[in-house]
C-alpha cells in the first residue's frame, strides 16, 4: 500500500491517508494531537448475569460499542486482526449468594488462546463477602499482551470455591498500544 501525505486547506493539520485517500491512516495537528483512526480497540459491557459462577466460566458481554474495530467479538471470544502490543482493562462486580466460605477470593484472568495469560498471581483475588448479599468489585487496569494475529482472548472466573456469587455488571476495553 502507498500512503499520501497531505496538508490541509487550513494548514493546521498533516493528514496520511492510503493512496486513493479515501482511508484516513494517521492525522497530526499543529497542536501536536496524533490521530490514528485505523488502530484496533474493543469495549464491551453489560455481562450476561451468571450465578452461581464457577471456576471456568467465561465472561461474556451482552453490549459492545459502535466504534470497535480491527478486533471481533463474539459471544465470549476477542480474535485479533492485527499484530501488536494491546492494553487490557476490565471491571467485573456482583454479590455473595449462598454457600459462604470463608477466606475465599475469586480472580477473572484473561485466557490467550485457552491458557491463562502469565498466571494467576498477575491478577490477584478479591473476596465475595461473608454475608449474603454483599456485594464485591473486582478491577485490572492495564494488561499489556503481545498478541498476534488470530489469537483469541477470553475473561473467566477462578479460585471459586464454595462461595456462590453472581456476576452481574462490569465492562473491558482492549486497545492496540504498540
């Protein structure tokens, strides 16, 4: 492919496009702004409720946003399109069921083509709560992963025990960094 660069009318901005310019590639402002309007990223939210969860079971999202592009997602797999490094953010929160065990903490890891990303201990646990009800919040900010192209990438629950919790709300948001 060959790329154009091309100066606004206004000569405020530098714009590269593809050689038909009908694909913007990258947009640089006077003001320093870089824009690059073909580079991969995902978010999804809303996960289907599951309770209980059990160890293995993979989060899927019920809403994904209108701007997702260069990754696909379906049901409760992310394939990548593009090569690169990809920054990795996700929330997931519900409430304690039934079947309390004490000292008992749940993780969601990612799962890069069906294994676990790293290990557990990149993303430590949370607790369900020791009553009924109690609701707990589980965050990971910034997972960076080498992905290439055609890896999948999966959210599932671990370290279950005997604890019964729901999954009820959260989002995750995937970006291609590098």
């Amino acid at each position: 492919m060959t790329i154009d660069a091309k100066i606004n009318n206004a000569g405020d901005e530098v714009i590269f496009t593809d050689t038909n310019g009908d694909s913007e590639i990258l947009n640089i402002t006077s003001g320093g702004i870089i824009s690059t309007p073909q580079q991969p990223l995902a978010m999804c939210w809303n996960p289907t409720s599951i309770s209980p969860a059990v160890t293995g079971d993979s989060i899927a999202f019920a809403n994904q946003s209108s701007f997702n592009r260069g990754i696909t997602y379906d049901s409760d797999t992310f394939t990548f399109t593009q090569k690169g490094v990809y920054s990795v953010s996700y929330t997931i929160s519900g409430s304690q069921s039934a079947g309390i065990s004490v000292n008992d903490g749940i993780a969601f890891p990612l799962h890069l083509n069906d294994s676990i990303y790293e290990d557990e201990s990149l993303y430590g646990y949370t607790s369900t709560g020791t009553v009924s009800g109690e609701e707990y919040h589980y965050t990971i900010s910034n997972v960076l992963i080498d992905i290439s192209v055609g890896d999948t990438l999966r959210l599932k629950a671990a370290n279950v025990d005997t604890s019964a919790f729901s999954i009820d709300n959260g989002n995750i948001s995937i970006v291609k960094v590098a």
